[in-house]
C-alpha cells in the first residue's frame, strides 16, 4: 500500500468538508434545431380584373376617412388632412393592378417595406 502524496496547487478533495445544503444545478441548454428553408408560397390573386377591384371599393366600409376617386383606367385613394394642403397619403392603383403610394406628396420607393409583400 502506498500512501499519495498531495500535488502542490490541487485542492485536497478527498477529506474536504461537504456543504449544508446542495447546490442548485444550472438547466442545460436546449440543443440546437436545425433551421430549414421556409417553403415560398405562391401570391394569392384576390382581384382578376380590374372591374372586380373597383366592385369591392364601393362594398368597403373602412374607407369613410377617405376620398375616392374613380376613373375608367385608375382609382385614387387620398386621406386627407385637415391642417395640411396637400393629401397626407395617396395611393393610386392602375388598370393592371399595380399600385404607387405617396406619402406627403413623396414617391414611397418599390424596395421600401410597405410596398414589399409579407
């Protein structure tokens, strides 16, 4: 039987003292799930035609703060402000379908998160 010797700078665990009261453990972290590509999905069509578009303005009850105008190839949307001169928004949707916004008579840009789809 030999006896061990201590190592210098190592802390005597064999005889050390024990706590009065037991530490409490850290939860392990969850483990890491694997991120996978989100399917793209296609764009919904909910207007065919022009003409239906138009339809479904005359239908719409959130549009009382609004102005609309119709023409045979646009429709125009304003909202306009009273302590202003000009209209605060502005959206103007064409024949095809496509539209432009103009917020205080700015041109908001086709790359800007409003006009991009979510």
């Amino acid at each position: 039987m030999t006896k061990k010797k201590p190592k210098f700078g190592v802390l005597p665990v064999l005889n050390m003292p024990s706590r009065s009261y037991e530490k409490e453990t850290k939860l392990e972290r969850p483990s890491r799930v694997i991120v996978k590509e989100q399917v793209m999905t296609k764009k919904h069509v909910y207007y065919k035609h022009f003409s239906d578009f138009c339809n479904r303005i005359t239908q719409l009850k959130s549009l009382t703060e609004w102005s609309v105008e119709k023409t045979n190839n646009r429709v125009v949307f304003r909202k306009l402000n009273p302590s202003l001169l000009l209209a605060e928004y502005e959206i103007i949707a064409d024949d095809s379908l496509g539209f432009t916004i103009i917020i205080l008579g700015w041109l908001v840009p086709e790359n800007h998160f409003f006009t991009q789809g979510t």
